[in-house]
C-alpha cells in the first residue's frame, strides 16, 4: 500500500526562484503606481499615515504597523523601496544568496502591505506574504525534510480548501443552487476579453462550471496529502483551474503565486530529469545547529494551517486571539474569494467640468468605462486603482475617503495620479468641478455585439453632486 511519505527536495530547491519571479511581478507593478497611490501627491501619500500613526499611537505604532517607512516616508525612498525590490528579486531568480534576499524582499513587501491601506489588501498580497516568510526559513532547512514538504502540502491543502469552503459557509444562495457563473464573468472587478465570450455560454455549461469549480476546490485538495501519484494529480488539476481562472479574467500575479505554491506537491521522482536538488548556497555547517529550530518553525506554520482550516467551523476566542497575533506579520492569515457572489455590476464614471454645462470623462485603463472598448488584459499587472474603484462601486451611494482624496487629487492636478489614467481631459489646467457618475453595466449579447460593436450595454443610475476643492457645490 502506498502511503504519505514526501520527498520534495528538487522542488523546494527551485521554490525560492520561482517565488521571487512572482515577487518581481509584484514589485514591477506596484513601481509604475507607487508615485501616484503612495507619494506625497498621490492618493494615500504613506508620509501623511505614517504622521497620523506616530501621532495617535506613539511608539506602540511600530508593533501595530511593522514596517521600514517609519524611518523614512519621503516619496524618493518610497519609490526606491519597490525598485530595490525588483532589483532583488531578479537576483532571486538568477539563485543568488537567496536567505538574505528573501529577509529583504520580505520586509519590504510586508512595509508597502502595513502602511499600504485599502490598495495593498488583497488576499494575493498576503498570500506573498505568507509564503515568503515560510520561504525564509528553507534555505536553512536543506535536505528538505518531510516536516518542510508536510507544511507546504498543508498550506495547499488549506488554502485552496478554504476558498471552496467559505462559498458554502456564506449560505449565498448563488453558489448553492450552482448560479454563480452565470454572473461571475460579468461582475467581477476587472474582466477581460474571454470573460465577455465566456459569459455568453449557455445556462447549463455555466451550472456545470460551478459545479466544477466546487470540485477543484473541496475534493482536489484533499489529493495533496496523498502519496506521491496523488501529489501529481493535484499539481496537475490545480494548474489547469489556475490557467482557466487567468484566461477569463485579471486578478494580479495571484494565479502565478498559486500556481508556484502548488510546486512543492511535485515529487522527487518526477523532477529527477531536472537534477539533484540545487544547494540554496548555505552551508551545512551552518545549518546543522539550526535543524531544530527549524523544525519547530515548520511545525509552527503546520500548526497555524490547522488553526485557520477550524477557524473556518468554529471561532472560539483563544484561536481568534492567537491567530490576530500572528496576523499582525502577515505570517498566519485567512483565505476565500468571492465566498458571497456579486450579481450586479455599478460603475464609477470620473467626469470633469469647468462649466457644469459640458461635462468630460477620465478614462481609466483597465476597468470597464465606454461600453464600445473590450475589456482589457491586465494581469499579471495589477492596477490597483483600478480594482479599488470595483469595490467602491459596491456601495455606490458612500463616497469612501480614498475616493474623496482621489477627486481632490484630480482637481489639483496631481501629475503621479493623473498618470493612473488612460485618458485625461483636462491637460492643461484641472477642471474647477468634478463629478461621480454611477451606471449599471452587463455585458451584451451577440447580436448587439455583432450590430453595433458595443462590449457592454449601461444605464446611468445616478450621479453626486459636483465637486470642487472647496467641498461639494450646490
């Protein structure tokens, strides 16, 4: 009888690489917006949060809120931060010194995330964080033991568990009566060219995807604590749903991070043509002392899965105190997209006026806006103005603060934010009003797409008050 007996050395030997590709995707997206989001004229300038922290929470904020820009806020330190971080995780890729580089692209990573706000809150985001702190600690655990694969075949197991769970849990009646999809493609934050196609399959196709997706994500897992066949079909299934999830639509590096941290499922046997395992360039002197102390550290993030998969049942107040601590690094957090289905789809439309007479739009590069542009590939990229405007859009008839200091932005003129835009209409000068204009939007038919190119078809619902840098007018 064959049974669980892990061997992943060749696999976590090339995990660190793999890793800091995904950490290079992130670090190149967030430089072309850190300026515009994060600057001293951007949309949530990190100066101006790190002042209001010191000023409320003294000393006690560097516990709150871990990160390096305490020490410097200034937007040139900003903006090198996530350089250097594009800069390290090429180096990561090349294998180069990968235990101080994962410390590194760790902490800055975990600097942007703390003081990052709503843009920098996404599950991906610590999904990264997460996986690159257990990864700190690998290059001091060569050989991989089968303590190291156990916790990472956990982690899978857990994560992509969670995700099918919580749909179930949320009692939303979309998931349950297999619906989901009928809306999916439409409704989520930014969908691309094959979701438009996608969503145009018949009703029956789209209840058997949901169901298939239940399959993928509350029966595959469990293959991962398998033995090494078993292993390999997970890795394989789970690939195939990451790939069709990227196809339909744009959700960052997040599937390539999936997709990285489903490696470690590989075994040794099937990875023999690569090599023998690569040497993480730590000596084993230096790592023989360590090996308990690695060990515990393993089973601590063993154990930390384990307390976040009963989270998910039962929240008694010690495991919801004691995963709210390790939460606070990012190192232990809960997972589960889309658990209750958008079924409607609002947009913000940003429009300009000196006049209020004759209004003009700001168009966004990503997300939906003139219903005769096909929806856009973004992903790997990640425009987080972008999705955040999705999540507004939720509750159309509240004007979040982000999006107040957005329309502020807008009316000065900022140069960063403007350059978030695909299309500014006030060039010159900035407009003295501006404007919120919510619409409703599905997508079109075939028929409409064929007669009139139209992608989407929308009806205004409503629109704020004209704004201007006073306050609101009229």
């Amino acid at each position: 009888m064959t049974t669980y007996v892990p061997s992943c050395a060749i696999a976590l030997g090339l995990f660190p690489r793999f890793l800091g590709a995904v950490y290079l995707l992130a670090f190149v997206s967030l430089l072309v917006q850190a300026d515009g989001l994060y600057g001293s004229r951007g949309i949530l300038p990190i100066r101006d949060y790190v002042a209001a922290l010191r000023e409320h929470l003294g000393v006690k904020g560097w516990r709150r809120f871990p990160s390096i820009f305490w020490l410097n806020s200034g937007d040139s330190f900003v903006t090198g931060c996530a350089a250097l971080g594009v800069g390290l995780s090429f180096l990561l890729v090349l294998g180069i010194t990968p235990l101080p580089l994962l410390v590194i692209l760790w902490l800055i990573y975990l600097s942007f995330s703390t003081m990052g706000q709503e843009f920098l809150s996404y599950q991906w985001d610590a999904l990264l964080l997460e996986t690159g702190f257990m990864t700190m600690f690998l290059p001091l655990a060569t050989p991989a033991s089968p303590l190291v694969c156990l916790a990472y075949h956990f982690f899978v197991f857990r994560f992509i568990l969670s995700a099918g769970v919580v749909k179930l849990t949320s009692r939303d009646p979309n998931w349950r009566n297999l619906l989901a999809l009928s809306f999916h493609y439409e409704t989520q934050p930014i969908p691309n060219r094959v979701a438009w196609y996608a969503h145009q399959l018949p009703q029956q196709l789209q209840r058997l995807s949901t169901l298939g997706t239940f399959f993928f994500e509350l029966i595959v897992p469990f293959l991962a604590l398998g033995p090494a066949p078993l292993r390999l079909a997970c890795f394989c299934l789970l690939l195939s749903f990451q790939v069709l999830i990227m196809l339909t639509g744009n959700y960052g590096f997040f599937n390539c991070l999936t997709i990285v941290l489903c490696v470690p499922l590989l075994d040794d046997r099937y990875l023999g043509a690569i090599g023998q395992a690569p040497v993480l360039s730590v000596p084993a002197a230096d790592t023989a002392f360590a090996a308990p102390l690695i060990g515990a550290v393993f089973l601590l993030f063993l154990l930390l899965n384990v307390a976040q998969l009963i989270r998910l049942f039962v929240r008694p107040y010690w495991l919801n105190r004691l995963l709210v601590t390790f939460g606070r690094l990012w190192v232990s957090n809960p997972y589960g997209l889309f658990a209750v289905m958008t079924t409607e789809r609002y947009e913000f439309e940003i429009q300009g006026s000196n006049d209020l007479k004759g209004w003009q739009v700001y168009e966004f590069r990503w997300k939906p806006g003139d219903p005769a542009i096909a929806p856009r590939q973004a992903a790997p990229h990640q425009p987080r103005l972008d999705w955040q405007m999705w999540f507004a859009a939720l509750n159309p008839s509240f004007v979040e603060p982000w999006l107040e200091s957005l329309v502020r932005r807008l009316l000065e003129g900022s140069p960063p934010v403007l350059a978030l835009f695909r299309t500014v209409p006030f060039r010159e000068a900035p407009p003295t009003f501006i404007r919120l204009v919510v619409y409703r939007y599905h997508f079109s038919d075939l028929s409409t797409k064929k007669s009139s190119g139209r992608w989407w078809n929308r009806r205004e619902i409503g629109a704020s008050a004209p704004m201007t840098l006073r306050g609101r007018h009229g």
